[in-house]
C-alpha cells in the first residue's frame, strides 16, 4: 500500500480537484484506490458526490479514534475508489488532537490497522500547515505538490520544503517528494510561462512534465458531484489528468506500478 499526501498550504491551488481526479484516474488502472478526505471543507467528499447524509463516519472519527478506516470508508460512484468523507468537526480536530500522546501519528496508526488493504492511498490535506497535515505527512510515503501558476508560487513553496524537513528529521525519515504539479496554467499569460520556468530552474526533474490548464470543465464537475474524467473525459483539464496520473504511476516504486 502506497500512501501518497497532496499537500500546499496555500489555498487555491487546484489540491482538491488534482486528488478527485488522480484517484479517479488510478482507479481506471484497476488499482483500489482509497481518498481521504482531510480537509474540514469537505470538497473533495462533495466533488465525488458524496453528501452530507452518506458520511456517518468520517476522518474525524478515524483520527479521534471513534472509527477504523475500514468503517469510515465509503464507495463512490466511480469504480475501485472508495473515500473516508470530511465532516466540519474536523476543523475543531486540531484541538482536540493535543490531548493524544500520540496525536501527529494518529492518521499512520489508523492505515497501519486497516484491515482492506487499498493499494493505492492518496490524502487530500487542508490549506494549512497544522496537525491534520502533520498527520498527513507522518502516515504518506510520497507528497504530491499542486502548484499554482501565479507570482507566489515559489514562496509558498519554500515553506512547504521546510516542513518537509522537519517532518523527514524527526517523525518520517522515509518521506519523499513525488513531484510538483503545476496547476491552472494559462498559455495566453506570460506571466504564467514565466512562473512555470522559474519553478522548473529551481526544482528540476521534480516537477511533473503534464501541466494542468485552467479549463473550465474542472470547476464545473463537483458541482454535479462527478469528477472530470467522467464528467467530460475529452475535456483539455482531464485529459492532463490523465497524462498526469501516467507521470505519477512512472515515479512509484515498482511494486505499486506493477499493481497500477
């Protein structure tokens, strides 16, 4: 089981939309594929079509220990991809959080204990730096970067690399960035050339070949509770994803690819 966190602190930055559609897209593989849904917004449970009323469990419950992932899991409608759905509780888990001795670990306890075995996780963490996306990145093997196209980017980023490091040195030494996928790129703006050179000069091979363009196909699906890939597969934004999920599957180790 490959446990992949898709993480930025900065809101905006297509985070949710990328894991909606990659799960979709690793689904489509045959791999079983399980998103958590980490961030007390929820959007990633709405944009797969799950309500309100279909999350009597949810990561809130898994990580105050109310809940196996097993018994918060829910299927969707796309085949081979189940969700453990967010609930607003969530944004109160934080502290409620500092009362477990173990509480940055909570999230890696709960996969460790689950008894379906996904082979394939991907973790939709909130805008923040706080300890739902500690957990995140205490229980993931590799982090996948969404990064917006847009003057900031790169500033934002450097915070994000520092945590990275932190979490490496003291909780999760086997940490390791994925790559960076730049989001909502923009051919008409130069300025969106610009910031997308600037990125690959100082990251390198990190960063995913497969950018993902500002379509507007990719706003509208959750609001139909569908991802892109089913709402309109032919779509420019899906089929980045599509690509995308290819680039993603080439960097896992070859254990996960040989199951994808």
């Amino acid at each position: 089981m490959i446990v992949i966190g898709i993480a930025n602190q900065k809101g905006g930055v297509g985070k949710t939309t990328s894991a909606i559609n990659l799960a979709t897209a690793l689904a489509a593989t045959g791999s079983r594929v399980l998103l958590i849904d980490l961030d007390p917004q929820g959007n990633a449970s709405t944009g797969l079509g799950v309500g309100q009323h279909a999350r009597e469990r949810s990561s809130y419950d898994v990580l105050i220990g109310q809940a196996t992932l097993d018994e918060a899991a829910v299927a969707t409608r796309v085949p081979g991809l189940d969700l453990v759905p967010a609930v607003v509780d969530l944004s109160g888990a934080e502290v409620e959080l500092v009362e477990f001795a173990q509480r940055t670990h909570r999230l890696d306890e709960a996969l460790n204990r689950a008894k379906t075995r996904w082979e394939l996780v991907l973790i939709d963490c909130p805008p923040s730096l706080g300890l739902l996306t500690i957990n995140a990145m205490v229980a993931s093997d590799r982090l996948l970067v969404p990064l917006q196209c847009e003057f900031f980017a790169l500033e934002g980023l450097s915070q994000l690399l520092s945590t990275i490091e932190r979490i490496r040195a003291r909780f999760n030494p086997g940490l390791a960035i994925l790559g960076v996928a730049l989001t909502m790129y923009d051919r008409r703006n130069r300025l969106t050339d610009q910031v997308a050179a600037d990125v690959r000069a100082v990251l390198g091979k990190v960063v995913f070949e497969t950018v993902i363009p500002r379509n507007v196909r990719l706003s509208e699906a959750p609001s139909h509770g569908l991802p892109a890939l089913i709402y309109d597969h032919r779509c420019s934004g899906s089929e980045a994803y599509i690509a995308l999920a290819r680039e993603l599957i080439g960097r896992l180790p070859q254990a996960a690819r040989a199951a994808a």
